[in-house]
C-alpha cells in the first residue's frame, strides 16, 4: 500500500525533506489544507449541532514543520442579527509551540436561538 501511495519513487519521503531542505526550511512540512479543515473542526465543534458555519476565510502565514504542534483557537469579537437569524463573528488562529501564528482567519457562525412569546 505505501509503494502504491508514494507512486513509482520509493524514497517520496526522503525527496519531501530534501526539497524542503534546499527550500531553507528545517524539515518537512504540512499540507496547507489540512489546517483549514483543522479551523472548521475548530468551528463546528464549538457552535455544536444546531449551528451553522456560514463563512469561514483561513490564511496560511508560515509552514507548519513536521514536529510542530498546533493549537487551534479563537475569539468572537462580533454578535449581530440580521433578520430573523442571530449571527457571530469569530477571529480564528492556529498557534504553534513557539507561540507563532502559522494560520490566521475569520468565520462567521448563525447559531439556533429560542423564540419568546409575549
């Protein structure tokens, strides 16, 4: 299965890490997107069930190295409604072991509310 994967070249990996290396990096490094999906794991788990992830914007700033960690955060600066639907406005971040921010974005998130009766 691993030959099939890294196709006909059976050292990929050691060619991933030489390239980085004549990149100036240290080492290898990680697949853009999956930070992304990371920030919308980040997302759905904090608005839950019931909300919705109706924007979400990531930015890619430095390479995560193989090794790093990252810890995924973030920050409601905005609560706003817009008609019938109550909407926040998050700050999103991945933050690595040395405390540098690798990614950098926005999300905003309708969430279910209850109607009150009068």
């Amino acid at each position: 299965m691993a030959e099939e994967v890294r196709g006909s070249n059976p050292r990929w990996w050691d060619d991933v890490q030489e390239a980085a290396e004549s990149a100036g990096l240290p080492g290898s490094y990680d697949y853009g997107c999956q930070r992304c999906c990371w920030m919308g794991h980040l997302l759905t788990n904090w608005m839950g069930d019931d909300g919705f992830l109706t924007k979400m914007y990531v930015e890619l700033r430095l390479f995560n190295v193989v090794g790093d960690t990252t810890w995924c955060r973030g920050k409601v600066i905005a609560k706003r409604e817009e008609g019938d639907e109550r909407l926040v406005d998050l700050e999103i971040w991945g933050e690595n072991q040395r405390g540098a921010v690798t990614t950098k974005g926005t999300a905003t998130i309708r969430l279910p509310f209850k109607q009150t009766t009068n």
